[in-house]
C-alpha cells in the first residue's frame, strides 16, 4: 500500500514525502493552494501545519488533504520528469 510514512516541509511549497516502500519524492504544492480552503495555506505558518494522517496520507489543519495514492502518482510523475 502506498503509505507516506516520513515528511519534511521544504521552501517554495516543497514537500519531501517518504513512502512506505522506501520511494521518496519531492512535491510542491503551490499550484493546488489559492483557492477555497486552500487559499490560507499560502500563509507560510499555515502551510507548516501539514502532517501525516493515519492513514498515511498528508492533511493541514484546515482539513485540506492528498489520499497516498494520488500523492504516489504525483511523486511517480516528478521522478520521470526530472530524469528528462
């Protein structure tokens, strides 16, 4: 199961996130923040607020939060572009 199990809150809206399966990742989640309950975690304190759900995906505060397996398949498609 694609499970994030280890997070580290970067700059620039980059998240680290670390898998259940040793794969790991960077994300960066500016373009899905600016609207609805979004739009407050471009307040940097608020952003900071992200952590891991038990059922190991990411959620802030608010209630705003990625299921793993979408956050797999985001990290899958950074890792193919960053080896073009």
């Amino acid at each position: 199961m694609n499970k994030v199990v280890e997070i580290e809150i970067l700059e620039h809206y980059n998240v680290w996130l670390k898998f259940d399966d040793g794969f790991d990742s960077q994300i960066n989640f500016e373009p899905f923040l600016g609207k609805g309950i979004a739009k407050e975690l471009l307040e940097k304190d608020k952003f900071k607020t992200l952590h891991i759900e038990p059922g190991g995906g990411i959620a802030w505060y608010n209630g705003y939060d990625f299921c793993p397996n979408y956050l797999r398949i985001l990290s899958q498609g950074n890792k193919e572009s960053l080896k073009q």
